[in-house]
C-alpha cells in the first residue's frame, strides 16, 4: 500500500509539472512514460480535455509513437468524438495491423455507442491477440455488463482477476455484477482462492473482505480485514471498511476507534470525521457527533451527509428551529435523498410549517417513492387536517407502488373507516392480514378507538392462525 501511495506522489508531481508547462507556455522534456502516467490519470478522473491536450502534447513530441496514437482514439472515444477515434485508430491498424489496441479501441467505441454485440466481438478479438491482457477482459467485462448480460460480465472481470489481482476496479464490478444475479454467496470461493494462494497478500484478504461484506457475513469480513490490517498495518482502506463491518453490528465504539485508524496520522479525512459523528450519534453521544460533523463540514462545506447528522442531532434533541437550518443545507447539496427531504419535512410540521411540510413530502414521495416514511407522514397530516378523501388517494398510490408493504395497507383501512368506507376498509383489511397479520396492532396504534369495533375484532380473528 504504501509503494502505491509513492506511486500515486511520483505520478501527481509529473502531472503538476506538466500543468505548469502549460501554464507558462515554455516546453519541458517529459519521456514517453511520463506522458503515459499523465493521460491515464487524467482519464482516471475523467478529465478528458485535459487528457486530450496531454495526448496532443505526447503526440507532438513523439510522433511515431503507435502507443500514443491509440491513447488519442481512446480519448477521443471517451470524449464521444467517435468518427474522430476511428478515423485515428484505422491510421494505427494500418501501420500496426495485429495490435491488440485496435481491437479494444474498436470495442470502447462501440460500447460508448450502445452496439454491444460489436463491442463483445472486438473485445474478444483483442483478448486473442493479447490474452495475457487484465485491462481487455475488464472492457469486455464492462461491456458485457451494459448489455445485461452479468454472467457473462461476472467471466470476464474474474479473469481480469486472475491475471491481475490489483485490479479493484474489477473487483468492484464483478461483486455488483454477482449481487444484482443473485450469485454472491455462491462465488465467494473465488475470493477465498487468492488468499489460499498467497495468504500473505494484504490485498487479497481485503478483496475476500468485500465480498463477505456485500454477502452481509459481517462476522467473516471483519477477520478478513483484519488479517488485511495484520499484514500491512497502514492498510487505510481496510481499517475503514473494519469500521463499516463493526457499524453493521452495532459496535459502534469499536468502529470509531477502526475511522480514527482509516487515514494517516494528524489527517483526517471529512468521510472519516462524518462517519466517527455518525457512530457518536448511534451512542447518543450528542456533544462528540456534532463536535466531529462540524470538523467534517470544516474540512469539506460540500458534504451534505454532516449538514444532515447535525440535523438529526438538534433533532432528536428537539431544536427543530435550528435542526431546519442544517436540513435545508444538506437537500442543497444533494435533493436526492429521501431521508433528506423526509427530515426536512418533519421539522418542518413541528415548528408549524404546514405548507413547506407537504412540500417536502411531496419531494420525498418524487425522489424515494420506495421509503413509506414519505406516503405515511404525508397522507398523516391531510388527515389530521380532515382530508380524508386526499389522504386515501395517497395512500392508494403508494399501495400500488408498494404492494407489498403491510403498514401501507393497514394505514388506507384506518383512513377508509375514518371516512366511513367500511366495505372498502374490510377488502383492504383482508389484504393486510394476509399479507402480514401480526402487523395488525398498527391499525390500534394508529387509531387505539378502533379497538372497540368488534365487527373490525372479528375479522381479524378470522384470519389468525
């Protein structure tokens, strides 16, 4: 980890050094791997007009380079100047008819272009003239996984693995890939192998970490970081996801004690401080939570996740007045959370701001309508408002988004008898119970009155089991 970060300085000074070129107008000598570290990390962080400038200044000095051309077309591509990317890698194929790049440069373009059959053809054509190649398996990977096709996508970024084991982007691929098709907790041996194979391997262990991670096996990821962390005691990335897998448990002084570890010393990163305040604010602990959100926010005033803690903070404690101000900060910076806009709302409805409470709502049901906290609280003020009718109509929207949430339906059956809709209220009601019996003491909670409805109390001995 460490040669990776000495790595990572020499590659930052170079690219420093070629900005400043550019800044003074004055030429510098850079040799042709110079230029390699600068376009790559310019594309990294997709930065690609200045990756197309560093490209033109490569190209300038070193015009027979084929290596360079084709990091034109690759640029090029990315840029979506695609006429362009292929006019430039056929005057490659034509000097260089068998290299690999043609074909992959190919293949990135006609992924950019949605033709991923083409994209896996010329993918696999490059894989057969390079095949020791990680970063071509990787692309035929990626393809493979645009097109939907996460099997096939799941091959080809495990053989990317196995010729290159650094390669996390892969790794971060292939564990999605393997979620979202259901064979996580069936590929886990994939992960196991590399530590077999090498158990001295901090990186090895860090990657089986992941996988257990995402498997939800808390217990197995958090050994397997710290065999990472035994290994390379520096190992940053590793210390954080320890943390995370002691989150997920609940132990949250052990996880801030692991973000304490996560960077180096007397350099906190605002994602560590945010997520040491979060763990402070898990334990109640309000004075440390917002001490540390505010060291995040001090390091970083974008980070709309502390703006928020702070707000659930003066929340729980009441101070809806003050909580609003850090609410209304955080759906600044990002009004596509749900959580956010569900908050905001309900400090809202406390200082009395009826009107911007249903407005929030209404966000929240737009940008989450899969989080009920939106749906409930909502249609609960049109009913407390004695808009019944209004409140239903919600509720029937979000039993149609949501069929399969039982609190949904058991809150319409409320509304439905409220509003004197009995026949309606009972087929609700039968669905319900169905759906998840034990849920019915919500419909009391909501309306302990209806407890007294004994037409209402036999239905629902009907249905228990």
């Amino acid at each position: 980890m460490n040669e990776q970060s000495e790595e990572r300085d020499e590659v930052l000074a170079t690219v420093r050094r070629f900005e400043r070129m550019l800044a003074d107008g004055e030429p510098m000598f850079f040799d042709l791997a110079d230029f390699e570290s600068i376009i790559d990390h310019y594309t990294q962080n997709t930065q690609f007009d200045k990756a197309l400038q560093a490209c033109e200044a490569a190209v300038a000095q070193y015009p027979f380079s084929i290596e360079l051309l084709i990091d034109r077309a690759q640029v090029l591509a990315m840029r979506g100047q695609y006429q362009e990317a292929l006019k430039q890698i056929d005057e490659v194929a034509e000097r260089d008819p068998d290299n690999a790049d043609v074909a992959v440069t190919r293949g990135i373009v006609a992924t950019q272009q949605g033709d991923f059959p083409a994209a896996v053809a010329y993918f696999q054509q490059g894989a057969e003239r390079a095949p020791e190649r990680d970063d071509i398996y990787f692309n035929l990977g990626l393809a493979y996984q645009q097109w939907q096709k996460f099997k096939s996508a799941a091959r080809s970024y495990k053989q990317s693995l196995k010729l290159n084991p650094d390669n996390d982007a892969a790794v971060q691929e292939l564990l999605y890939c393997l979620e979202v098709s259901g064979r996580l907790e069936t590929n886990l041996e994939f992960f196991r192998r590399f530590t077999d194979e090498d158990p001295y391997s901090a990186l090895a262990w860090y990657n089986l970490g992941q996988a257990y991670y995402k498997a939800q096996q808390y217990g197995n990821s958090a050994q397997a970081f710290d065999y990472a962390i035994v290994i390379d005691p520096k190992f940053y990335e590793a210390h954080a996801f320890l943390a995370s897998c002691f989150v997920s448990m609940e132990e949250y002084q052990r996880a801030i004690e692991e973000f304490q570890l996560s960077y180096e010393e007397g350099q906190p990163t605002a994602e560590a401080l945010c997520n040491i305040g979060e763990c402070y604010e898990k334990l109640r602990k309000w004075d440390e939570s917002r001490r540390h959100y505010q060291k995040a926010i001090d390091l970083d005033p974008e980070m709309d996740e502390a703006w928020f803690g702070i707000g659930v903070i003066l929340d729980a404690q009441e101070h809806w007045f003050q909580a609003l101000h850090y609410y209304r900060k955080a759906v600044s910076l990002y009004d596509g959370s749900g959580e956010y806009w569900v908050a905001l709302a309900g400090a809202e409805y406390q200082v009395g701001n009826i009107v911007s409470a249903l407005e929030a709502y209404e966000k929240a049901t737009e940008v989450a309508p899969e989080m009920p906290e939106g749906w409930i609280n909502w249609s609960a003020i049109l009913y407390e408002q004695g808009n019944y009718d209004a409140a239903i109509d919600l509720m029937k929207t979000a039993t149609e988004l949501l069929p399969e949430d039982a609190e949904l339906l058991y809150r319409l059956c409320a509304y439905q008898l409220a509003a004197g809709r009995y026949r309606q209220a009972y087929d609700v009601l039968e669905n319900a119970l169905l759906l998840d019996f034990d849920k019915h003491r919500l419909l009391f909670e909501f309306f302990p009155e209806l407890e007294q409805q004994r037409a209402l109390t036999r239905l629902i001995e009907q249905y228990r089991k």
